[in-house]
C-alpha cells in the first residue's frame, strides 16, 4: 500500500504507541480489502461501547488506550452505551456495571470523543455530501451514504477507533465513485393500503435479507415512507438484515440514477415475500410487559408528538419506553411522565441496555432491527407500526 511520508512517520512510532497501533491495524484492514492507499476523515462514530456488549475485555482495550495516551485525531462521537448515565437507578443494574461503563465513557471522553450516545449522530453533526468519514453503527452508515450522500464503510466498532485516532481510513469500497453504483435493481410492488407496508422497518428488513450486499437501487418505496422515522427505520432494517452500507432510494437519495440502471438484475418484492420476512421477526403475544420504542433513538419533535398522542388519551394501559439522545432531549421529567405509564432515557437503547432487568421480556416494537436483535437475545418479540400501537396502548 502506498503510504505517505507523514504515514511512514505514524507507522515508525514517532507519533506515539497508540497511533502507530492503530495505524497497523487500519493498514492491515485495507490491505485485506485490496486499499492502494488510505484516506484522511474528517470524523469518526464508534460503536460497541456498552458494557453489556464489549464486557471487561472491552474495557480493557479502551483503558490500555487510555493509559497509553491515546486521543481521538478528529471529532468523534459515541453510540449508545448500556445505560442512562443519569438515569441508571431505574434500570435496576448492578454496581459493578454502573461502574465498568463509565469507565468506558470516562476514558473515551478522556481521549477527546463526545459522549453523544446516540445511533442518530446524523441529525446532531451530519455530514457534507462527499465527505469521507469514518462510522460503525449500520443505521448510520446507511443514513450517511443514502441520505446525506456522505462516504463511509461499514466500519466495526474497533476499526473506527482506531480510524478517528489515526484520522484516516483505506480508500476502498464505498469511499470510491466507483463502489457507488448500483449493482442490483429492487422494485417495490406494495399496496399502498397494505397492513405490511405500514412498517418500513420491515419493508426494509427483506430488502436487506434479499439483496445482502452490493448497492441496491430501490424504486417503489417513497410512498411508504412518510417523514423521516420511517427513513431511518428503513435504513436501520436494510442494514439489520445485510451487508449493505449504501441504498439508493429512487427520489431520496442525491446519489440515485434518474432511470432504472441497465444491465443490472432487478428484483421485486411483493406482499407474501414481505409476510414470510414478518413472521420472521414477530410473534403473537397474550400479553406483553412494555412497548419499547427509539431503534434508531428517535428525535425530540418524534418523542414530542408521541406524548402528545398519549396525553391526549390519558394513561397508557401499557408501559411505554423510549430511548432518544440526551443532546436533544434533556430537560423531561421522568417522574411527571411515570403518571402516563411513559419512560423516557437518553444515552442507552434497548438492545444494548438491559431490558430485564428493568422488568420487561415480552415487549412489543415498531423497529424491525429491535424485533431481529431482541428476538436474538431471547425476548419475545411483536412487530407493530408506531400508529397502530399508539392505539392498541389504550385498549
Ligand atoms: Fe440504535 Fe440501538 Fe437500534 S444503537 S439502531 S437503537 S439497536
């Protein structure tokens, strides 16, 4: 791989243990992906830092980092962590976890990253068309390239720290014009009246689980796509189910061709294909212990008109709990909310919280990523479009 001088510099040790470290590692992962070179990123986003998920090894690793002097090149936010920093008495966790995860924070922060803890850094610091940088968290890769026309890899959590120390990352795949085209075509032969198509979660789930990698080209799908929730819980479903780290939506995304691409396969995707993805991912539950809802972390004005819908209608009769940014929305009371049978958290989110030990195990969602990564931890799981909970939460 060509490097440049200021690389070699990195890579010989005169910049620090940490960064040369870091650097092996981004060099090594671009070799494997056939990189010539590498390329500068203005900003990193790392996932996998709660401790529910990464546990003391993980630690470990960030601590010795820590120690070691380690410090983010470029602005670097987080993903969320295992638990409402404030919050975390209601979640019912243990000390010694309370403790490892804001060591975890601490020595990130320590090292110059912001705590946004949130999958939606694109609503807090988006990205310019073209700018290349360097993101874990498939939601958001999948929001950067699709939406915002920005550059990103589906980078692990690890690979995109050590991407925001070194400040670059290989120049290969989506970084390049020419990964960028689409390589299949996906029409979308939903009804507009049907139940199913209520949930673009779901919608987005079997795009992924059918298309699995390459750059789909999707046409057919804006209509079910109202506001921008349903976009992310599109994307987040399309990255839950594949390798995909960049769609291109027919009238969405900067990036789409004007026409359906030739010489490219094209698949549809109909009512019963979309059925047996549902089936999937949702059960019917006689009861359930709580409707959880923020995968991706919803936004304040979401999370407003949500309690707005609830309070026009008085108590919910089932527990609901919503997980969004703390940057966005910091000031709500989560007693005063208590009276509507309504939880709200920043920070953390459901699946890499610990939902049980908040009392919950049969829950109901309006995320297809929440239904597959719940379901895989062992909870069970429904599936049901935001509207229609808000309505089935006062039956
Ligand atoms: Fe975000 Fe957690 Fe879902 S990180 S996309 S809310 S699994």
């Amino acid at each position: 791989m060509y490097l440049t001088k200021e690389e070699e510099r990195i890579l010989e040790g005169h910049e620090g243990v940490v960064r040369q470290r870091a650097l092996e590692i981004v060099v090594k992962v671009g070799e494997v992906l056939g990189a010539e070179r590498l390329i500068k990123v203005t900003k990193a986003h790392v996932s996998g830092i709660s401790y529910k998920n990464i546990g003391d090894a993980g630690l470990e690793l960030i601590e010795e980092l820590f120690t070691s002097k380690g410090a983010f090149s470029v602005p670097t936010s987080l993903n969320p962590a295992g638990m409402d920093l404030k919050l975390w008495k209601f979640m019912n966790l243990p000390r010694t976890y309370v403790e490892k995860q804001n060591r975890i924070i601490n020595c990130l922060r320590s090292m110059g990253a912001e705590p946004l803890l949130t999958c939606i850094p694109y609503l807090i610091e988006p990205p310019s068309f073209g700018e290349q940088v360097a993101w874990g968290e498939s939601n958001a890769i999948l929001y950067a390239n699709s939406v915002l026309g920005a550059r990103t890899n589906r980078e692990g959590g690890p690979l995109a720290l050590f991407e925001g120390i070194v400040g670059r990352a290989p120049y290969v795949d989506l970084r390049t014009d020419e990964s960028r085209k689409p390589t299949i075509c996906v029409i979308c032969e939903l009804r507009k009246d049907s139940k199913l198509s209520q949930l673009p979660g779901l919608i987005g789930f079997h795009i992924g689980s059918t298309v699995k990698s390459g750059v789909p080209y999707i046409k057919g799908v804006e209509h079910f796509l109202k506001d921008n929730y349903d976009l992310r819980l599109f994307l987040a479903g399309i990255g839950t189910a594949g390798g995909i780290g960049l769609a291109l939506i027919d009238k969405i995304s900067p990036e789409a061709p004007k026409s359906l691409p030739e010489n490219v396969e094209t698949v549809k995707i109909d009512e019963i294909e979309l059925r047996e993805s549902y089936e999937k991912l949702s059960i019917d539950l006689d009861d359930v212990d709580a409707v959880v809802l923020g995968c991706p972390h919803m936004s304040d004005r979401e999370l407003h008109s949500v309690i707005n819908v609830i309070k026009s209608k008085g108590r919910s009769r089932r527990r609901i709990i919503v997980f969004l940014p703390r940057s966005l929305n910091d000031s709500l009371s989560l007693v005063k909310l208590r009276k509507y049978n309504l939880e709200v958290y920043n920070d953390t989110c459901m699946v890499v919280c610990d939902l049980r030990a908040m009392g919950v195990e049969r829950v109901v969602v309006d995320s297809a990523k929440a239904a597959y990564y719940l379901s895989s931890q062992g909870y069970s799981v429904r599936l049901m479009s935001l509207n229609e909970i808000l309505r089935w939460a006062f039956t």
